[in-house]
C-alpha cells in the first residue's frame, strides 16, 4: 500500500477536534459509540475503524486519500478542494 486513508487525521480536520481528541476511544466516544471487541487487538480495531469511516459518510465527509509513501518518504496528500467540516460531534442525548 502506498497511499492510504489516515482516519485520525481526517477526523480531525471534519469535525475541528485537536490531534488529541483523535484516539480510537475518544473518537469512538464522541459520537456516541462504545468500543466493540477487545482492546489492541488489529481486527477488532479494524472494525471499530470501519464503523467510525461509515458514520463520516453519514455525517457528509468526503472519505479520500490523504497520506502516502513516495521515496521511502510519508507525505501528506494536500487537496485543492479544502475539506467541508461539519460541527464536532456531540453525545446523545438521552430523554426520561
């Protein structure tokens, strides 16, 4: 693989949070999701992954490339098209 999508990264930039409100957990958490599976354990990650890409989508991101490897070296790939953010994701809430 030489290019790849950086979820974390784009996480980011979506939703505005700084680089550390991009940890699986905490990302996971604040969209009202709990971890599913065991921790550090690479499918279960995998599918946590999935599920946060998939809820992306729904929320309007554009899922593209935006790292890859070229002469050994890890690039960022830039866009010319700024990526559209929407709101940070906030926790449900829950009516009594």
């Amino acid at each position: 693989a030489k290019k790849w999508i950086n979820i974390r990264k784009l996480y980011g930039n979506f939703y505005k949070v700084p680089r550390n409100q991009t940890k699986l957990t905490i990302m996971l958490e604040n969209l009202g999701m709990s971890y599913d599976g065991r921790p550090h354990s690479g499918l279960d990650d995998s599918k946590n992954i999935a599920r946060i890409a998939i809820r992306m989508l729904q929320d309007g991101c554009d899922l593209r490339v935006n790292e890859r490897i070229h002469g050994g070296q890890l690039m960022t790939v830039s866009s010319s098209v700024p990526l559209e953010g929407a709101p940070a994701p906030q926790m449900p809430r829950y009516r009594n």
